[in-house]
C-alpha cells in the first residue's frame, strides 16, 4: 500500500510541477530554435523564474519518491499508472491555464482513466 500512496504522490508532483513549468514559460515566451533555447539570455530566463523552479523541484522529489516506489511494487503496475498524470496535467491545463480539450481528447483521458482502473483491478 506505502508503494501505491508513492505512487499517487509522484503523479502529483509530476501534475504541479509541469503547470508550474507551463506557467513559468509563459513568462520566458516561445522558443522556436535550437539556437534560440542554447541562448544564455534564454537560458537565465528560464532557470530564474520562480515558477519553473518550482516545477523542477517537484520533478526531482517526485523522482526521488519514485525510487522508493519501485523497490516496493512492480514496474509493470505502476509505469502505466503514471498515465493519471498526464490525465490530470491535461485537466488541470484545461481549468487553470485555460487550454482547449476537445471532445476527442475528453474521450481519450476517459480511456486512459478506464485504462488505469483495469491495472490496478488486475494488480490485486
């Protein structure tokens, strides 16, 4: 069960972390080249915002988090698990950062969701 709840924490850690990343670029601004993210003006935009600061921090506690999952529960179970968090990302996206779902891809986190629930079913 401690595995599972590891689990779960990392799936919000990775939801928070990438609204968080997603916010703080809205700041840096669109990057459309190589040259342009290697730029060092670039770069110190990115790494001195608050927000994708934040995101990274909860990207490398969630992996820490994740380590202690894996020596507890079989990777086969909990890898496609971490689909809830792109599920969530999404939803989230759609609530906070105002970005468009459409119909489609309702259907899909509706899958990946069903998706889910038949592993975890299965895992018992």
């Amino acid at each position: 069960m401690f595995g599972l709840i590891l689990v779960f924490i990392c799936i919000i850690g990775a939801v928070v972390g990438q609204i968080a990343m997603k916010s703080g670029m809205r700041d840096v601004g669109e990057i459309s080249s190589l040259r342009q993210l290697l730029d060092s003006h670039t770069l110190v935009l990115m790494f001195t915002n608050i927000r994708i600061l934040i995101g990274l921090f909860f990207y490398a506690v969630s992996a820490v988090l994740w380590l202690a999952a894996l020596s507890t529960l079989n990777v086969s179970l909990m890898y496609p698990l971490l689909s809830l968090a792109y599920v969530l990302t999404a939803v989230v996206a759609f609530v906070f950062l105002k970005e468009n779902l459409t119909p489609l891809a309702w259907l899909g986190i509706i899958l990946v969701v069903g998706g889910c629930f038949l592993i975890l079913r299965a895992g018992r």
